[in-house]
C-alpha cells in the first residue's frame, strides 16, 4: 500500500466573506484552503480599532488537520454570532 498526496479541495466560495478560495499554488495539505471556510477566515477573529488584524490561537491538542477543523468551527460560530447580534442592533434601532 502507498501512501501518496491528498488531493487539493475544489476551488469553493468563503461562507463568510463570499471571496473565491483557490488551491491552485498551494503545494502542501497542510496549506490547503478547506472549505467551507478561508484560509484567512479560519485564522482572524476581526480588527481592532487601530485597524490591527486579531489572530484566532489555534487549539493546543490533536492533529493540525483538527486543529484547523475547530479554528474553521470557531469561525462559523463567530460568524453566525455576529450576524445575530447586527440583525438584533438593527431590530432595536429600527432599521430595516
């Protein structure tokens, strides 16, 4: 039995910033985009006021194939929750 590469993902749409993420010069699996989310997605949790991007820290146990899967987790839960509390700003100020 060989061992061999995984196959690169298909190139696939960020759920979260909707930028097209591509594997085409990306050489390593540990250096693939995976969907559902980006690269940069997976990694930044925002920006502070100085404009300074904030990292994501990457969990301390398991594989870098897990820990990638819970900073890709952690960026969905972020998103969802953001978007929860602008659709609850905006119900509160009324604006539609």
């Amino acid at each position: 039995m060989t061992v061999g590469l995984e196959d690169p993902p298909a190139d696939f749409t960020c759920a979260i910033c909707e930028r097209e993420a591509s594997n085409r010069f990306h050489w390593s699996p540990r250096d693939y985009e995976r969907p559902p989310v980006c690269k940069s997605c997976e990694s930044l949790t925002g920006y502070s006021w100085t404009g300074a991007a904030r990292r994501r820290t990457a969990p301390t146990g398991g594989t870098a194939r897990d820990k990638r899967d819970a900073m890709r987790i952690g960026a969905l839960a972020d998103a969802i929750g953001q978007l929860a509390a602008r659709q609850q700003w905006e119900v509160q100020h009324g604006i539609t």
